[in-house]
C-alpha cells in the first residue's frame, strides 16, 4: 500500500516509515526540505497550504504526526507554537483531502493521551472525556484533533498515545540520564500514573489501526499496564544498576524543570490510560511490563 506521513522527519514518523517500508509499503514522507536525508521518497510542502502534494493524498493511507516536541516550557508564546505547529498542518491536509476524487483509505491522526489532563486514580478508556486543562497539555490536543474531524477519508483513526519508550528518544535519554546521575528517584509524590508504550508495540499499533478495517475513532496506544512514577523509576534504577536516590519534591521539580527547559507538569502530572479498543480487536503486546521493557530498550534484552 501507498503510505504518505506528515511529519515523518521526526523520531517516531522515521520508526514507523521504516518499519512499513521494511513490509514492502511504498512511503511518502511530506517535508518542509525537499533535500532531507532519508532512504524514502519526500515530497515538499510548508505545512500550511495545498500544493502539488496534494495529489500523493489520493488513494493512500496517511498518517499525521506533524507537531513540534512539547518538551518546553508551558510559556503562552510556547503553547501558541505547539499548537500552531499542529493544527495548521492538519488543516492543510484536510483541506487537500477535500478536493481529491478518490479520498484517503484510512486516515491515522496522532494526538495524545496527555489530553485528559492530570486525573489521579481515575481509569480512563477511549470513552473518558477530555481534560479542561492544562493549555500545553490538553489545549493543544483538543485543538490538534478539532482540526481533524472532518477529513474526507474513508476510515478515521484518533491515536491517543502514551509515552513511547524508544533508545534515543528525548523521553528516555532524559529519563535514564537523570538516573544515571543518582537523580533517579520518585518526582512528587511519585503516586502520578504513567502512561507508557515500548517503540515495537507502537509501531504494532500503527498497522494494526491501518489494517483493521473495523477500527475506527479514538484509540489508545498504552501499555495495558500503567504505572506510577515511582515504579517507573525504581524500574529504571535496578535496570541501570543505581541504587536507591533520594525523592525529588515537586518544589525542586519545578525549579529544576527551569534550567532545564522543560514543564514540570509533564514528571508532575498523571493519567492512567487503558487500551480498550486494541485489546478488544484482538491486539497483542510484546510487553506489558515496564521493567522487561526497559530492559530490552537499554540492555538489549539482556536479564
């Protein structure tokens, strides 16, 4: 099958068009630079008008990821950015779906499950209402996916995603780097629930939603075993072989999230996501538990 990616220049769109190239699909990357590095066909766009590109649309699968990294801080100037950088793109390729006579197959837009907000204990499945806030978090998704709802295609796909665990992807590098800096204990209360994925089961997930033809709407991709902040790290530490470190109080968290660039909220904040609709289609996890993820992401499998 002919498939077209939006933003598959970044760390997840390269996994997936490799992976999908690697099964014999023909990919289409849409980028800014028609002079990008990479083994697939790109075709050039400015992620905000119809172009000549329009017409790779017709037909074809298309998955859209385009949006820059909410590693930032939540300043207004920084979520008008992030929210730009997606809902602009989208609308672009809405509006290029439009026109064509033979629309999109199946349409797989990216969001996040960073769209409910902060919410505790509480288990949210794919029925679970969006969060009011806050604005870097659940603004942007709901405006990243409004901008979505009505692509002419075929078949629609929301693919509310957990935090995909891959080697050298800015969420594990900061992870592990900190354990590695005898900084690796819980954040806060270390109770907020976290959301993860291993890279392989993301990827799964994308064909599974691109080959299930009775899947449509919102999707969770997420480990169907969330875990707490403070898990999460002592997983991180006895695979890293750390010890135990002392806790971070959110106080320092958000001092620190400072220097560093980043939101406090995204260490201090929570969801417990569940993957209903893939497990009821009948999808299967490679792992479900975070510690053998962790260990075949950083120690190549080795126990």
């Amino acid at each position: 099958m002919k498939v077209v990616l939006a933003g598959g220049t970044g760390a997840l769109g390269r996994r997936i068009a490799d992976d999908l190239a690697s099964r014999g699909d023909d990919v289409v990357l849409l980028s800014r630079n028609a002079s990008a590095q990479s083994p697939h066909r790109i075709a050039q766009w400015d992620g905000a008008s119809v172009g000549r590109w329009a017409d790779e649309l017709r037909g074809a699968v298309v998955i859209n990821l385009a949006g820059e990294l909410v590693d930032r801080r939540p300043s207004a100037r920084n979520i008008a950015l992030l929210t730009k950088s997606r809902v602009e793109p989208t609308s672009a390729l809405a509006a290029a779906a439009a026109q064509l006579d033979e629309p999109p197959t199946v349409w797989i837009q990216m969001s996040t499950l960073a769209i409910y907000g902060n919410r505790g204990d509480e288990v949210l499945d794919e029925a679970a209402r969006p969060g009011d806030g806050p604005p870097q978090m659940a603004g942007v998704a709901k405006a990243w996916e409004a901008a979505a709802a009505d692509i002419a295609a075929a078949r629609k796909v929301v693919l509310r995603t957990g935090i995909v665990l891959d080697r050298g992807t800015p969420a594990l590098n900061r992870l592990s780097g900190l354990v590695r800096w005898r900084l690796g204990g819980r954040v806060g209360s270390g109770r907020q629930w976290v959301s993860w994925l291993h890279a392989d089961d993301f990827l799964g997930a994308v064909r599974f939603a691109v080959a299930d033809q009775s899947m449509s709407g919102v999707v969770h991709a997420t480990s169907p075993n969330p875990v707490r902040n403070a898990e999460l790290m002592a997983a991180l530490r006895k695979v890293l072989h750390r010890s135990w470190a002392p806790p971070t109080p959110a106080l320092l968290a958000k001092v620190g999230a400072v220097f560093l660039r980043t939101d406090a909220a995204l260490a201090l904040f929570g969801r417990r996501a569940v993957p209903t609709v893939l497990e009821q289609h009948g999808f299967e996890f490679q792992f479900s538990d975070v510690e053998l993820a962790l260990v075949d992401l950083l120690r190549g499998g080795r126990a």
